[in-house]
C-alpha cells in the first residue's frame, strides 16, 4: 500500500484553506515522525525501493500539522508538528 504525506505550513490558516502552503509527498512506502532534543518535529519518509535498515533518504521538518493518508485521500494518521511550549501553563489550568 502506498502513503501520501501531507506536511502544513505554520501559516495562521486553517488547514483546510487551499492558499495555506504544504509539502506533498506521494509513494510513500513508511513514514516516522518525532522531535529533536529541542522539540522540533521532523518527518523521515522512505519511498519504495528504499532500505528500512537504513537512515531515511529524505527527512522534512515539520512545523504544522502532519497527515498520512491512503490511496484515497482518506486522513489513516495526523501529528502536531507545533513544538509545544512545555514551560508555559495557560492561567485557567494553573491552581
């Protein structure tokens, strides 16, 4: 089964919005996603063809939201991109 990638921008748009950029990655065979020691997100794609045993061939940071989607175009997966502010409690949580 191949996977489409769907990486957004950080742009202040909803993800739906068709000016709003993206990168598009079609033929996908596996994808990871994770944050660096500095939260920052990034995606590692292989494609067909492409040893898992190895370091992904192509790596894409991710500073929006994420979806993988099947041959349909159905969303099968997302992640949030946006690294988090772990050192900030919004003033209604904190007691």
């Amino acid at each position: 089964m191949s996977l489409i990638v769907k990486i957004m921008s950080a742009e202040n748009a909803p993800d739906a919005d068709p000016c709003k950029g993206h990168i598009l990655a079609a033929d996908v065979r596996h994808v990871v996603f994770d944050r660096d020691t500095a939260g920052r997100a990034w995606a590692a794609i292989w494609r067909p063809g492409d040893s898992l045993d190895e370091a992904a061939p192509e790596r894409f940071a991710v500073t929006g939201n994420a979806y993988v989607m099947n041959e349909a175009g159905r969303t099968i997966s997302s992640f949030a991109g946006m690294t988090p502010n772990w050192h900030t409690v919004p003033e209604d949580l904190a007691a």
